[in-house]
C-alpha cells in the first residue's frame, strides 16, 4: 500500500524544543487531520515532511524509500499558510504544471474556466486561496499536505473543497490542519492532534477536550 | 522539460535576470573601452559578477522567497534554481563577450 509516514521528528527553534519523537503516517486513500493549538508545531511538522525546512531530526519514507527532503519525490504537494503562485503565472499554466493528470476533472469547475486565462495578481484573495488549494487537491501528486486550507474562505467554499478532497480521497493521502476543527472532524478518517510536542491520537471529541484543545475540563 | 522550467523561472525572476543581463552588457562595454589584453579587467569582471551574484540572492531572500514553494512543488530546490539562473547568466556573459572579442578584433 501507498504511505508516507515521519518518524522521530525533532526540532527546536532556538533553545524551544517544539516537536519531540513525533511520528504522522497517511496512507492513499485517507485523510488524516492534524489539530493543535497555535504554535505547537503543525505547520513545523507539515514543513518537515515537505522539505521546506530541515528539522534536527526526522525519518521519512515515501512509498518504501527514504527521502531528505519530501517533495523531491515529486509525490507530493503542499499548500503553505500564503501565497505561493507567482502574480506572474496565469491560472492555466499553473494547471499544465501541477494538475496534468486531472485537468479535465479540474476544468470542469465553474471558476477555473472562469479565471483560466486570468493571472493570480487579478484574482481576489479568498479566489486565489480557493483556486491554490483546488490546485494542490487535484495535482498529480499522490499525497497532499494542506495547511490552513479552511482559512480566508466562505462556509460555502469549505463545503465545497470537502467534496473535493473525499472525491479525490480513493486516489490520494491527505494530510490536513486547520482551526476550523469540526469541518477537520467532518473530513478525516483518522485525527493527530500535536500537544507537549508529541503525538496523540484521537478517538472522539472528549479526547480532544482532555487534552485541553477544546475548553470544557474539569477535574 | 528543462527548457520549460528555464522559461518558467526567467519569468518568475525576471527582474533579478534582466538585473544580471545589464552588470553584464556594463562589464562588455568596460572590455570593449579596455580591450581584452588586460588582466586587471578580467579579474575586476569577475568580482563584479561575484557581488551581482550575491546581490541577486539578497533579492531573492528579500521579496521572493514565497515562491520557493511554487518551484518545490514542482520538485525543485531553490538550490538547483539558483544554480540554473546562474549557468545561464554566465552562458549569456560569455556570449556577449564572445561576440563582443570578435567584433573588436574585425574593426581593429
């Protein structure tokens, strides 16, 4: 079976240790939901199984091989927090590049054909981050990282990028964080959420209000 | 393929290579002033260069670092698109100087 699994994920930024032995795995066909609260480390984590940043320690293994840096396997896409399309590009090359294998699917979708001959820099910013994240959902890769997808779009927009990502879901791994914790609940098959700088795992909403993600403890 | 990502990252970067191209067509007119038999002019060229390099990545750092994901995405380091800018401004750097050397040498 397809996987990309981290193990051991370590990293420190300066003197603060905010990632301690973490490990994420996400198979094809799932949606793994990654919660925490700000600053514990889920774009880190994210960042770290992409390549962008260099944690001080990590294994990671795409498929049955290992990699330094994830997306020099060329197998997977991620959806940082900003921007990242050049105003320069216009939404169609960006599809030749990213989405080949699903542009007719892509296509297919009112406001890409909308905006197919558009560059980013004419596009509003929840458009931009819509269009980004269908981007991402549809590229050829077979597991996508999204970071705060959610943010910036209107419910109706979230609702649809949830159809999205389980029409896609048989052919790809998801792994998705964001604060809008009950569309995460909605989408995942399986929930991570980063605390103390570990992993735990997630079986109903109690667990998340005992490890103090949602308020509502008491002793 | 390669080609096609040569023209995506000149178009992406476009104001750092156009920015390179002209210290380069600068340096030409300082050799075609000079001449070419002097040493002093080559070595000056090269630092020149050296420092535009690393001018350029300041930019870089600077205003387009968000774009390192556009490439990463497609599968490529920002290592390798540095290395790809520089090659192909040092291919052009040569060109002209090239072209230059044997314009100079015809009318002289």
């Amino acid at each position: 079976m397809s996987t990309i699994f981290i193990d051991s994920t370590t990293h420190y930024y300066k003197e603060k240790e905010v990632l301690s032995g973490v490990y994420l795995a996400c198979n094809v066909g799932e949606v793994v939901g990654l919660l925490g609260r700000n600053g514990c480390g889920k774009s880190t984590l994210l960042k770290a199984i992409f390549g962008s940043i260099t944690p001080h320690f990590k294994y990671l293994n795409i498929n049955g091989k290992k990699y330094d840096k994830g997306y020099l396997s060329k197998n997977l896409s991620y959806l940082p927090q900003d921007r990242f399309i050049p105003d320069q590009i216009n939404l169609g090359e960006a599809i030749d590049l990213f989405c080949h294998n699903y542009q007719n699917r892509l296509k297919e979708i009112p406001l890409i054909t909308k905006h197919l001959e558009n560059k980013f820099y004419n596009l509003s910013g929840g458009e931009c981050r819509f269009i980004e994240c269908l981007l991402m959902i549809y590229s050829n890769a077979q597991f996508v990282l999204l970071d705060e997808p959610f943010s910036q779009l209107s419910p109706i927009w979230v609702e649809e990028l949830k159809i999205h990502i389980q029409t896609l879901k048989g052919e790809k791994g998801f792994i998705i964080t964001d604060h809008l914790y009950r569309s995460i609940l909605d989408i995942s098959d399986r929930i991570v959420l980063i605390h103390n700088r570990r992993n735990y795992t997630i079986n109903s909403e109690d667990d998340l209000i005992l490890h103090g993600y949602l308020p509502g403890f008491t002793v | 393929m390669l080609i096609n990502l040569l023209k995506k990252i000149i178009k992406v970067y476009k104001p750092i290579f156009a920015w390179n191209l002209l210290v380069s067509l600068l340096i030409a007119v300082l050799f075609y002033l000079k001449g070419f038999n002097q040493s002093d002019t080559y070595v000056l060229a090269f630092f020149i260069k050296l420092f535009t390099w690393a001018f350029s990545i300041g930019i870089y750092f600077m205003f387009y670092e968000s774009t390192a994901y556009f490439f990463q995405n497609m599968g490529v380091s920002i290592r390798k698109i540095m290395t790809y800018l520089i090659s192909c401004d040092v291919l052009i750097f040569i060109s002209i100087l090239t072209i230059l050397f044997y314009v100079d040498n015809f009318h002289r």
